[in-house]
C-alpha cells in the first residue's frame, strides 16, 4: 500500500502536464538559449527564462500564496519597487554631460518616443482595452524598467509578453537600427561631421539638472514622478560625488540583485494558460512596430533639425533618441565609422541617447496620466 502511495505521489506531477506548459517550458528553453548562447541581453533574459521554466513545471510550489516567485511578483512587481530600483542604477550610470553641452538634442529624445503613441493608437484598432493598448505602446520606449513599471500597474496580465518583447528588441537593436538609417539617409548625410562644443559643464550645473528635471518633470506630469525621480537620484548621487559607496551599491550590488529578482518575478507570469493567446503574438509585432516607428521619426526629424542647422547636424544621432541607453548611441557611432573612419559622434550620439532615456520616463508618465492610473 505504502508503495502505491508513493507511485500516486511521483504520477502527481505527470499527470498535470499539460501541452501548453511543454510549450512554455519550450520557450523558457528558447529564452535561456537566446541569452545564454546568443548573449542577447542575458542579466534579463536568463532569469525570465529560469523564472518561466520553474512557474510551467507541474503543480510548483513556486507558485504557492507563500512561494518564491509569488512572494517575489507580490513584493516586487506588484509594488513597482523592482523597477525604481533599478532606474536608481541607471541614473547612477548616465552622464547627461553631453546633452548639457548641446541642450537642442532633447527635441531627439522626444521625437523617439512617436512610436509609443502611434502603436497605442494601432491596439485599440485591434480591439486591446485601452490600459493594454497603453502598456503595449511602452514597448515603443525600448527602455526595460518603463514598459516593467507601466504595464505593472495597467495591465499586470500583459507584463510576460510585454517584458520579453522590451528586451528582445532592445538587445536587436545593432540588427534593427541599421537598416532603418542607411535607408533614410544619404551617404553624404551620413559622413556629416559634427564638432564638439568646448564648452565645460560645470559640477554646479551636474548638479542642479537632476534636481531642476525632477521639479519641472514632477510638477507638469506628476504620474512620472516614481521614474523620473529614481533616475535623477542615481544621477544626483553620481554627479554629487559625496555618496561614491552609495552610487557604487545602487549601479551595482543592488542593480544586480534586483535584475535578478525581476527577471525570476517577470518569468513567473509566464504561465501557459496566460502566455499562449493570440494577442501575445499582436503584442510582440505591435512592439516591433514601435522599434522601428521610433527610429524613423527619430532619423527623420534628426534630417529636418539638419536643415534648419545648415548641413550641420548628422541625421544618424536621431535614431539614439530612442532610449535602449547606451547601446542605441554605440550602433550610430558603429554605422557612422562604416561611412567615413574618422568620423566620431560618439559623444553627440550619446546626448541623444540621455535624451532619449529621460523622454521615455516621461512618455510612460503621461500614459499613466493619460489612463488614469497611478
């Protein structure tokens, strides 16, 4: 009898296997590999797969009222501590150095953020409730913790394909952005070289632009307060210079530890009954058309700045006003380098990419306003 019991117990768990759990354990297999292999983001990338494949295995206790994941979704997602947690360590490694130097290129980060709201808009024809369409449009932001702290708060059924969808495309971006800036622009755009102002920034001025971006920011779009007020923490501690192990701690120690937690909490929501519908699909190609949709008006705009400039402004910088801080800035540099050798916008490029990373912050802001919710 005793040996029966103990068979009913080992069946238990095969007996709860279901096709879309073998599925989902497929795709965390997939998401392990792509990380792992590939090294497509894997700080994320390999916790969600890990955090997917232990919340598809049967029965898991992982999932209980008091498991881990749960505990960890509960404490860190549901809360939007993990988020804003790490936007302190983002801020804590941005130097806002070069949009300081040449201020204009905010008007980069803004037009960078048009595929957000033109792929909101292509949702809600879909049919998504407006919440969903919200957080489906964040993905346009390329920015990780954003889409995370957005889609957390309106739509929390939506945050596994939304948050994979966020950092698969920001680790394409080398592949994705190419293309789309050799296909807007000319060669002799391309080989447009910009001189580096030699004006000095101040640590006055460090200091006093996170603290007056957090007022102005806080006040007019109150809902983007959380994020804009983490980022420009990290970024006060770091340009304050009195606080090195605190700075030190948040962009890393805490960085990492958290990353972790989040990707293991993210993973966990990835449950076959949840993940295996046909809007997941939508969501991935809604959000690769905000990808792209951002990089377009970013170079297009960056195209109509160079005109009023007289020929002065390389329109390759508009495709870092997306967010995906820093790699989208190193890609321009990269495809600038491939047109002419000696050609350096590293540093142009960055400013827009600072730029791009503050707008986003704010793009997700004025959702939240938008829908209602806080």
């Amino acid at each position: 009898m005793a040996g029966s019991d103990t068979l009913g117990l080992l069946m238990q768990g095969l007996n709860h296997v279901t096709l879309q759990s073998l599925v989902m354990i497929g795709v965390a297999c997939v998401l392990l590999y792509l990380g792992i292999v590939r090294k497509y983001e894997p700080l994320l990338l390999l916790p969600i797969g890990a955090g997917c494949l232990l919340a598809n295995l049967p029965l898991s206790p992982l999932l209980a009222e008091d498991g881990m994941l749960r505990v960890l979704y509960d404490m860190g997602i549901r809360n939007e501590l993990f988020p804003l947690l790490i936007f302190i360590g983002i801020g804590a490694l941005t130097d806002f150095g070069p949009l300081l130097e040449n201020p204009r290129l905010v008007l980069l980060g803004a037009a960078g953020q048009f595929g957000i709201f033109l792929t909101l808009l292509l949702a809600l024809l879909l049919g998504f409730s407006r919440p969903e369409a919200a957080s489906i449009g964040i993905i346009g932001a390329i920015d990780g913790p954003t889409s995370i702290y957005v889609s957390g708060l309106l739509a929390p059924h939506l945050l596994g394909p939304i948050t994979v969808a966020a950092y698969s495309y920001m680790s394409l971006v080398p592949i994705i952005l190419p293309p789309i800036m050799k296909l807007l622009t000319t060669q002799a755009e391309r080989r447009i070289r910009m001189p580096y102002s030699q004006r000095q920034i101040s640590r006055r001025t460090r200091i006093l632009f996170p603290i007056v971006v957090t007022v102005l920011v806080g006040t007019l779009v109150p809902f983007a307060t959380p994020l804009i007020g983490m980022l420009m923490l990290g970024n006060l501690m770091k340009e304050s210079g009195v606080v090195e192990r605190l700075t030190q701690a948040s962009s890393n120690e805490i960085a990492n530890t958290v990353t972790l937690f989040l990707g293991l909490a993210i993973g966990s929501t990835m449950v076959g009954s949840e993940f295996l519908k046909p809007s997941t699909l939508a969501i991935l190609v809604l959000g690769i058309v905000a990808f792209a949709v951002d990089g377009i008006a970013g170079v297009l705009f960056a195209k109509l700045l160079n005109r009023f400039s007289g020929g002065q402004l390389n329109p390759l910088i508009g495709a870092a006003g997306l967010s995906a801080f820093p790699m989208a800035a190193r890609v321009v540099q990269r495809v600038a380098h491939e047109e002419d050798f000696e050609n350096f916008l590293l540093m142009h490029a960055m400013g827009a990419n600072a730029a791009g990373q503050v707008a986003s912050v704010v793009a997700g802001g004025v959702l939240l306003a938008l829908m209602g919710a806080g």
